[in-house]
C-alpha cells in the first residue's frame, strides 16, 4: 500500500519518539511504500525553521532514516478540478496524493476529514491501527 504522511503526525513523530505517531512512522514503513511530496518536506523544513530550530538536526536525522518515495507537489494548481478542502493550505498534498494515486493519507488534521474523495483514504493514526492491525 502507498502512504501519504502528512506533517502533523511526522512532526509528532520526531518530537515524541515513544507515541503513537512514531510507532505509525514505524510500522507503516517496514509494511508499506511511504509517499512524501515536496510540499510536504518544504513544510517540515519551513515549521522547523520556525518553532523548533533547536531540533533541526531531528528533523534531517529522521528524514534519511528511513526510505520514502518523494513526488513532487504541482505549482499551478486548478482549484476547481480538485475537491474542496476546508484550509486551502491543505490542498496541495491532496492533489499530490490524488496524482500519484496514493491509497491512504495519514493525518492528525481534521480539515481532511470532511473532503469527499474516492481515493485516497483519509483516515488518522489510531484508524490506521485499529483497520490494519
């Protein structure tokens, strides 16, 4: 299965090694192909950069850990093609995902919740344990 991660749970991941996002991290990544879009790591780098500048090295550390696909996220997007999503700053990784006909995004952010879409799945970490466990 191919899986989209979005920031939230990587950031979770990096900061709180003994969660439930970092175990998800692990699992997903022994089980399944990880797909990040370039958007995505901009993202990473640019909240790092920002709130936890003091853990930057984490950040690079956990990246070339373990082994991702990376896709890249479309400048020019056509909103009008693609479904609502409530924060509009969220669509690029949905577009991303649709394009590379990713099977699940993985997230913590409830505005991907309520976006009506065939694939892929949207569901949170604790759904991804309690679905493929």
């Amino acid at each position: 299965m191919r899986i989209m991660i979005d920031t939230n749970i990587i950031i979770s991941a990096i900061l709180f090694p003994n969660s439930m996002p970092s175990r998800f991290v692990e699992e997903a990544t022994a089980k399944h192909t990880i797909v990040l879009c370039s958007h995505i790591i901009d993202e990473l780098h640019r909240v790092f950069d920002k709130k936890f500048k003091d853990k930057l090295l984490h950040l690079e550390k956990f990246l070339s850990k373990f082994s991702f696909e990376l896709v890249y996220t479309p400048l020019n997007i056509e909103i009008d093609k693609y479904p609502d999503i409530r924060d509009a700053a969220d669509l690029p990784i949905l577009v991303s995902a649709i394009l590379e006909d990713v099977d699940l995004i993985v997230t913590g952010d409830k505005d991907f919740f309520d976006v009506e879409v065939e694939k892929p799945d949207i569901i949170s970490v604790k759904e991804y344990f309690e679905r493929y466990n």
